[in-house]
C-alpha cells in the first residue's frame, strides 16, 4: 500500500466522519460555545483534506491557501474570546 492509497481508502474516510460528527455538534450544540468550538474544529478537519489533495496532486500551492484559513480560524476564535470577555466585563 502506497501513500496516496492510505491517504484515499484511511485517512480521508475517517476525517469524513470526523466532519459529520463535528457538523452534528454544531448543529445541535447546546450554547453558542460549543458551536464556536465546532466551528474551528471544522475548519481544521478542512485543512487537513486540503493537506491531503495537495499531496496527492503534488502541488503546494494549496499549502498556501490551508494556511491562510488557519490563520483566518486562529484570528476568528481570538475575537470570539475577546467579545466573550468584554461580554463578561459589562455584565
């Protein structure tokens, strides 16, 4: 067994159903915490299937754009935490 077949018949089924279990969180999450967390969750289950389709085609280009949603995920909880706090505070 090869790379790209692990990566095509192992890795990719199981973190679609990673992404099914998470959406369900999201979804049906409890408070809003919760779906924030899903949320960021979700975005990092993509870029791993990013990872994964860019080693399969050979073309790092799509590193580049994984990348930049992380940062983009990473900024998102930050601010979500900061309103959360300031939420906090003027109660």
């Amino acid at each position: 067994m090869n790379l790209n077949e692990y990566l095509t018949y192992v890795v990719l089924p199981i973190l679609l159903l990673a992404v099914l279990l998470v959406a369900y969180r999201f979804f049906k999450g409890p408070a809003i915490v919760n779906r924030v967390i899903a949320l960021d969750l979700l975005i990092t289950i993509g870029i791993g299937i990013i990872t994964i389709y860019s080693i399969q085609t050979g073309q790092s280009t799509f590193l580049d754009d994984a990348m930049i949603l992380a940062l983009i995920a990473f900024l998102g909880t930050i601010a979500f935490s900061y309103y959360l706090e300031k939420k906090k505070e003027n109660e």
